[in-house]
C-alpha cells in the first residue's frame, strides 16, 4: 500500500492505461507541457510525447468534435476540461455524439472519457461553481461517474478508459488533495456500483462526490448520539445501482438523499422519483432531500457556504427522519 493524493490517483491511472495502450491519449487544455490546470497529467507529455498530450485551444466545442472523431476511428481520447463548467459549450457535441453507437446500427462506438474538476469550490464564483450531473442526466447513451475517494478515482477511471461508451467523468476540486493508500497492484472499478460507505439500520443517507465526505462526518455525531445511519456513496449517477439502493431502503425504509446538486431537477429528483417507482411500499416516510439552494452560488465564503449542505443539517435531517412515528 502506498499514500496517493487524489490527483496522482488519477494520473496514474492515465499513465498505466497509456503504456498499456498506445490507441489512449489525452487532450485539452494545458495537459501537455503545463501538465493540466491540477497536474493530473503532470510529466506525461516527457513520457508520451505532445501527439499524446495534445493540447488544444480553450474552444471545448472544437476539440470535443476532435476527440469523437478520434473515438470513431479507433482511438481512446481522455478529455480534460480545465473545469467541468466549460463543457456547456460543447453540449451539443456531447449530447448528441453519444448516441452515435445506436444512430450507428453498432457500426461505432465512442469509447471517450471526460473528466476534470467541478462542484463548488471555495470562492470559485457562480461560473466556476456549476454542477453539471444534472445537465446530462437526460443524455442517453452517456454513462455519468462522480469519484470521491483517491481509491475509486483511479479504479474508476482506469475503467472509464476501457469502456467502449463515452463516459463523464467528475471529480469535486476540493478533494484533490485528499490522500488515501492505494494498492501496489493494479485494479479496476465498476462503473455502474454504488459503495456502502457505513452500514446501518435507522436510515439510508445516499450521496456522491464530496457530500460523501460531509455524511461521514455527520454519522460520527450521529453514532455518539445512538444514531445508526446507512451511508451510500451512489458513485454511478447515470446508471443508478437500483440493486444497492433497494436492499438498504428494504432494510431501513427511511432514505435521505444528501447532493451538492441544486434541489430543483437535480439528481436527488432522479433518485427520489426512482425509488418512489420502484420501492415506494417499502418507505415509512417520504424521501427527503437535502440539496444546494436554487441560485447562482454566490462568490463571498459566508454566503457559499450557506447555499450548499453542511453536516450539521445531515445530523438534524437524520435525527428528526429517525423520531417520525410509523
């Protein structure tokens, strides 16, 4: 085991998948000399060389079309977006070009990542504090990951690499440096699991990305206080893991979904109206959602702060979901 940080989690995951395969390469902007905006591909362009760390101008909507071009003809690009909030301007080359494996009759498929930092940071500004899951969840053809550990981010993109559909890769900007020891062996990860965090019986908390973090903290309080909440990181946003879902909220028939997102549309709408589909006998409560508020994040600290959950109200939503009276 050694001690990784979050973002040399995912540079070794893109090194090893491109010394394995030379049809991997990496585009965007700065990845090559400058190494990425957060170093994930720091040193790589020494390594492989600048026709595999291309970089390319800030114009995400050209070097999108570039990258599915690529995946069309047999290549495997990894996009990075310098932040996840810019991808808006190749939303139309995403969302469309990801259905070109089914538009195709099979005749191709987009094996294509992108991946780089979103979520809300700390005084990142409205514009560079968007969370985009939510945009795509209605894409078809477009699997959606959002890694949360050093341990799953590698695994997961490692995975996502392989993967012959295009995937959206996200990673929260604050947990970059988030360390973790990590396995000398190489592994990979499955793309569509959820992990039980914490096993529990009084309540399922379901969360992703850096909220994961925010409900471990939570359940520490909680547990002193006799509380015994089921933590699930979701991980896969699109598809979800109805199967974990189902077996914790058969087993605790209470569920808290705790998102970065923001409320309206978000993906805790997704998961509450799917298992409202699916398991609606089997709840003793409504789902509750505990979501960003409805505005643009706003850039003073205090007031960021404010527009985004915090443990404090996971203890409280817990503690007042546990008292309801069957």
């Amino acid at each position: 085991m050694a001690e990784t940080v979050f973002f040399n989690a995912l540079r070794e995951a893109t090194d090893e998948e491109m010394a394995k395969d030379q049809t991997v390469f990496v585009l965007g902007e700065d990845v090559g000399h400058y190494g990425g905006s957060y170093k994930v591909t720091k040193d790589l362009c020494d390594k492989y060389g600048d026709l595999r760390l291309l970089d390319t101008p800030i114009a995400e909507n050209s070097f999108m079309g570039m990258a599915v071009g690529a995946a069309m003809t047999g290549l495997r690009p990894i996009v990075e977006g310098m932040n996840m909030g810019f991808l808006l301007l190749a939303f139309n080359q995403i969302s469309n070009n990801s259905m070109l494996r089914y538009t195709s009759g099979g005749n191709f498929t987009v094996p294509i990542v992108i991946r780089g930092p979103g979520g809300v940071g700390r005084q990142l500004g409205a514009e560079h504090s968007q969370r985009l899951e939510a945009y795509f969840q209605a894409v078809p053809g477009l699997k959606i990951v959002a890694c949360s550990t050093p341990y799953n981010a590698k695994g997961l993109l490692k995975s996502a690499i392989r993967d012959n559909n295009p995937v959206l890769f996200f990673e929260h900007v604050l947990l970059y440096n988030l360390k973790e020891d990590l396995p000398e062996e190489e592994y990979y990860l499955p793309l569509d699991q959820a992990e039980i965090v914490r096993e529990g019986k009084d309540v399922t908390i379901l969360t992703y990305s850096r909220m994961r973090h925010h409900c471990v903290q939570a359940a520490k309080t909680l547990e002193a206080d006799g509380y015994d909440p089921e933590i699930i990181d979701l991980i896969s946003l699109k598809p979800l893991d109805l199967e974990a879902i189902s077996k914790s909220v058969r087993k605790t028939h209470r569920v808290i979904v705790v998102e970065e997102c923001m409320k309206t549309g978000g993906i805790g709408a997704e998961v509450t109206a799917t298992i409202n589909d699916h398991l609606f006998d089997e709840l003793d409560a409504p789902v509750l959602r505990l979501s960003s508020q409805d505005i643009p994040t706003p850039y003073n600290g205090a007031l960021e702060r404010l527009t985004i959950i915090q443990p404090n109200q996971i203890v409280d939503a817990v503690k007042d979901m546990a008292a309801l009276k069957v």
